[in-house]
C-alpha cells in the first residue's frame, strides 16, 4: 500500500458524516420536558427550565462541549426544583444517547481537568453501556442563589443513567460552591467532547473489544 493510499483511508474528511441529532420529549404529572441536541455543533445553547441556575450550567455544556442544545422544560416550581433538574437530566440524557446511535466510530473515553479559580475538578467518562456515578464533590453551602446544591448530584445521576455513560466526578481542591459546580460542568462538557468525537481510524466501528456497547 503507498503512503497516499494510508492518508485517504484516514483522512477525516472522507468519512461519512450523518448529522448527530436528536429530539426528546418527556412528560410527566410533574414536568413537560423537551430537548433537542446536536452533538456536531458550535456550542449554541437555548435553555429555558425556569431553573435560574441549572440554564446557566447547561450553557456550560453546550459551549465548551461544542453542542446544541435547546431544552425547554415546565415543571411544578411551586414545590422544588428537584422534579424539574432530575427531569432535564433524564431527558438530556436519552438525547445524548439517541443522538450518538449505536456509537459506531467514537472515541468513547474522555478525561477533563478543569481549573475554576481555586476550584479543581477531574471528570472521567465512558460511553459504556453501564451506567454508573462516582460522586465525590463536597459543596460547602446549601445553596447557590435560590438552587439547592445538593440537586448536581442528583442531575448527574439522571444524566449518566439515561445515556448508558460511566462517569466519574472528583474534587480535587475548591472553598467556593459556585465554582466548584460550574467547574464540574466545565469538565464534564470538555470529557464529553472528547468521547464523542470521531476517530478516523475506527471510523464505522464500534469501539469496544466485545464489538457491542
């Protein structure tokens, strides 16, 4: 085989490219929730959960994972915001999974480390198939704003089970509440895009040695 020959067989821009997109709605007695999701974008983001706080972490994701995203919920605000943060996560969630398909040609693995101030966070993700969390955050308030600190967890649990990822979160350093969640999404956004990238040299395979995800 010449060398041309190597160099067209891996050149990215002779792969296939099917657009990664996806939409899902999910409604229940407590929340209507609806996201549309391009895996393949440039970071435009239109989130609108009457959650303050949760639209600006997922303008993290969306701009520094390079993705579009567009999430639209209503939920029962008059109660918590528990329903309605769990909600978006299960629905982002089962975008991300209807959008990567059957993961032929991925990456799969991706490991962030994002500094934020005096905030340090690692995330490491596997497109698996398993879903799994490891959580090791420690928050020191309540509350950011009017959002209850304790709901990353449970956004993140929602989020890795409903997109079939194992995924780990550490804190390796941090005082302040605000960035030490805004870097974990930083982090995980950046995992992210790293895992759901294409790689050219296994184009329309499935990244597995079991040859299923």
């Amino acid at each position: 085989m010449q060398i041309s020959d190597r160099q067209t067989l891996s050149s990215p821009t002779n792969l296939t490219k099917t657009p990664r997109i996806a939409s899902v709605r999910r409604t229940t007695g407590e929340t209507d929730v609806h996201v549309t999701i391009n895996l393949d974008g440039t970071g435009v983001c239109n989130a609108a959960t009457g959650i303050p706080f949760l639209d600006h972490m997922l303008h993290q994701i969306a701009s520094h994972g390079l993705i579009d995203l567009d999430i639209q919920a209503t939920g029962d605000l008059h109660i918590d915001d528990h329903h309605t943060n769990e909600d978006v996560g299960i629905t982002l969630g089962q975008a991300i999974s209807k959008a990567l398909g059957d993961k032929k040609g991925i990456v799969r693995f991706g490991n962030f480390l994002a500094p934020l101030d005096e905030a340090l966070i690692q995330v490491a993700l596997d497109f698996s198939g398993r879903p799994h969390l490891s959580y090791g955050l420690q928050i020191p308030t309540q509350r950011v704003g009017t959002y209850d600190t304790q709901l990353v967890r449970e956004f993140f649990v929602a989020l890795a089970g409903n997109s079939q990822m194992t995924l780990h979160i550490r804190q390796l350093d941090g005082i302040n509440s605000h960035h030490i969640i805004e870097a974990t999404f930083k982090a995980f956004a950046r995992a992210m895009r790293m895992a759901i990238e294409i790689d050219p040299r296994r184009a329309g395979l499935i990244p597995s040695s079991k040859g299923v995800l």
